[in-house]
C-alpha cells in the first residue's frame, strides 16, 4: 500500500495554466513583479547585488581585501598598497557608520513617537 494512505494519490497532478493563474492572489503577482525586477537589475550589474547582500553590504573589493588582512595582517597591507589601504578602511567606515549609528538613530526615532 505504499503511496496511498487515505486514498490519496502519490502522483504529481499537473493544473492547466489558467487554474494557476486564478490561484494566485494579488500579493503573490505584486511579489513575483518585484522580484523579477530585482532580478533584471541585478542581472545588469552582473550579480553585484545579490553578492552586496549576501556578504551584508560588502563589496567584492571589500571581500578580497578583507581576506588579504588576516593573513597579510593591517601594517603589511598598507605596506603593500596605501591607496587601496584607504579606500578598504574607507568603505567599512562608510558601511558600518550607516549600519550602526544612521540606521539605529532613525529606528530609535521612529520607534519612540517623539
């Protein structure tokens, strides 16, 4: 009896593409346009942003350089390139000012009601 229990059916039924259609309600068509969009765009910027947020806002500059200074150590790296030394210390002063002081300052106030 395997596949059956209750009399239901193992098998895949397959619905015509107007059943589908119907069934879906207005926020999944809202949700499916918005994502296909967010996929052209990323698209356009060769999967830029999907990298941006899977890495929490680093780019891949930020990655690479991230990973040469834990082995290289911070003294070695600036030794190495002082301009992409400060564009990197750049970057996560820029991200991490955004992510930990703007944004928690505007939710503190937007929470508060004052």
């Amino acid at each position: 009896m395997r596949g059956n229990f209750l009399h239901q059916s193992t098998k895949i039924q397959k619905t015509s593409s107007t059943e589908s259609g119907k069934k879906i309600g207005l926020l999944k068509r809202i949700w499916l346009f918005l994502k296909g969009l967010a996929r052209k765009f990323d698209n356009a910027v060769d999967g830029a942003a999907s990298f941006f947020f899977k890495h929490y806002g680093k780019t891949r500059f930020m990655v690479a350089m991230s990973k040469k200074a834990q082995y290289l150590g911070l003294e070695r790296l600036y030794e190495k390139g002082p301009k992409a030394f400060a564009y990197f210390f750049l970057f996560y002063l820029v991200r991490d000012t955004i992510l930990y002081i703007i944004i928690p300052i505007y939710f503190a106030k937007w929470t508060s009601g004052n």
